[in-house]
C-alpha cells in the first residue's frame, strides 16, 4: 500500500471519488498534463455531478492540495512518531527513508504544483507556504529548546526539500538520504557548539 494512500472505490460519494482520483492523477502525471475529463472518467461521475462540487478545475487543484497536505501532515507526524527512537534530526532521516523508498513516490506535491502553475494559480503558492510552515514546525518539535531552535528547523526543512527534489531524479534515494543525514548532522553540531559558546 502507498504511504500516502489516494485509491478512490465506487462505494464512496461522488466527491470524495473525484478528489481521490484527481489527487492520484495530479501527483502521479501532473496537473498541466491531467484534464478534467479524464479526471470525471476515471472517477465514474458525469460532468454534471463534477461541476456540483467543483466549480473549475483551479478549484479541483486547491482542493487536491488541501487533501494532499491533510494526508501528508498525517503520515509525516505518524512517521516522525514510529521513528522516535533515533533522536533529534535522525529521526527525520529515518521516516522521510519510509516516503522516498514509496513506489509511487513523484517528488513534493506542493514543489511540484507551484514549478507548474507559478504564478497562473497564486492560491498554489499560499497553500504550499501553509504546508511548508507546518512542515517546518514539525522538524521543529523535534529539536530541544534553544535560542536558534526556529531557524535550525528551518534549515533542516530546506535540506528536506533538496533530498526530496534530489531523490525525483536519482536510480535510488540511498545516497541521498546519507547525504541528508550528514547535512542534519553537521547542523546539530553547529548548534550545539553555538549553545557552548553562547
């Protein structure tokens, strides 16, 4: 099964098959590339039932992103927890090992939507800023108590990005994961030598 799991049954309500299967379609293909028919065909709806819960396709994107930072956060701050063992910033390492290993794994949503719609879909840049911030806060957590504790974060969530972007293009996310995990580690060092001299 998926990490983050999208498959629509034809025993849920009309809405919910439409954003699952949009969700499975626009991760895996693209939202550019995925039009709205395919999306009503593979979700067994006609365009009548779409256009009730869906007044564009822009509104289907935002609505996708919701659900998808929804999942995401859930499966995120559940790994996070299954992982808790390692400490600090390795256990960071050691769930997001769980998401880039996924098969269906196609790189950062939210990345993902704002390289193809930009500045055409500005509510697209919003909500990834959301999932972003949380995201961040999370890292955060699970870092003890300092004065550059915020900003730490914040680096460990731009190294985040870059492994998960790294991993869209590398035969395997191995090296990219040790990687990250020497960029963690050379953070927490950073850190706690400041703490000293501080």
């Amino acid at each position: 099964m998926p990490v983050i799991d999208s498959t629509a049954t034809p025993e849920m309500p009309a809405r919910q098959r439409v954003l699952l299967t949009a969700c499975r379609l626009f991760y895996r293909d693209g939202i550019r590339a995925t039009g709205i028919d395919r999306v009503i065909a593979e979700s067994g709806v006609t365009k009548v039932t779409f256009y009730r819960h869906f007044a564009s396709k822009n509104e289907l994107v935002c609505a996708y992103l919701a659900q998808r930072h929804e999942r995401w956060m859930t499966w995120f701050t559940d790994a996070l927890a299954r992982h808790a063992s390692a400490s600090g910033l390795s256990t960071l390492v050691a769930a997001l090992s769980e998401w880039l290993h996924d098969e269906d794994f196609r790189g950062c949503a939210f990345l993902n939507s704002v390289s193809e719609l930009g500045d055409a879909l500005p509510e697209v840049v919003a909500i990834t800023r959301q999932h972003k911030a949380e995201m961040t806060a999370a890292i955060e957590g699970l870092l003890p108590p300092s004065p550059h504790r915020a900003s730490l974060a914040c680096a460990a969530a731009l190294a985040v990005d870059g492994a998960i972007v790294q991993a869209q293009f590398s035969k395997t996310p191995d090296a990219t994961l040790t990687t990250l995990a020497l960029m963690l580690q050379a953070l927490e060092v950073a850190e706690a030598a400041s703490t000293k001299l501080g």
